[in-house]
C-alpha cells in the first residue's frame, strides 16, 4: 500500500483500482455513506454533499492516473473544515477496506 507522507496526504487517495472502478467505487461510498453522489462522467469527478453534527460540507472527488496507479483527489467546495476532514476519514477507510479486500495475499 502507498502511504503518501507530503503536504496531499489528506487531500490525496492513491488506489491500486483502475481509474473507472475507482471513479464507480467513490460514488456506491459516498451514496452509502451520505445517500447523495452525482457523478460526471465527462470530467471523472463525483459530488457529495455530506451532513455532519453542526454543518453539512460538499466534498468534490476527481480521479487522475499518477504513474502505475489511480489517485483520487478530494476538495472541500463548502462547509466547515472539520466536517470535511470527518467526512474524509470515512470516505478513506471504506476505500481502505475495499482495497484490502481485492488485494491478493502475496508471499515474498
């Protein structure tokens, strides 16, 4: 697993999913998670609006390839900052835990 330790570690989400899985897979989370995703196709980005305790926060997700893998690239567009960084912790561990679950034991 890719651990990204510069300033994009928490705006960045690095997939071993191909582009359009991960693009697919951030819209079934955020819809399970916030029951809300509108999906662009054309721009591979997803939208969610994501209702916290206080405030609700809008959170855009684009997907880019970066080198061998997929990167989803999160950014709050309204909202509380706290709200965001919550939302994003779910939405990263549901991505943490499919990709766990498709990643084959490997022996070295």
């Amino acid at each position: 697993m890719y651990v990204a330790t510069g300033t994009k570690y928490m705006t960045n989400h690095y997939s071993i999913l191909k582009p359009g899985v991960l693009l697919k897979t951030l819209a079934l989370v955020s819809n399970k998670l916030f029951t809300n995703a509108e999906i662009n196709l054309d721009k591979f980005k997803v939208t969610t609006v994501a209702q916290g305790k206080d405030d609700s926060v809008t959170i855009e997700m684009r997907v880019f390839v970066d080198g061998e893998c997929s990167m989803a690239e999160f950014s709050r567009k309204e909202g509380s900052i706290f709200e965001y960084q919550t939302a994003l912790e779910k939405i990263k561990q549901q991505l943490d835990d499919l990709e766990a679950d498709s990643t084959p034991d490997l022996e070295f």
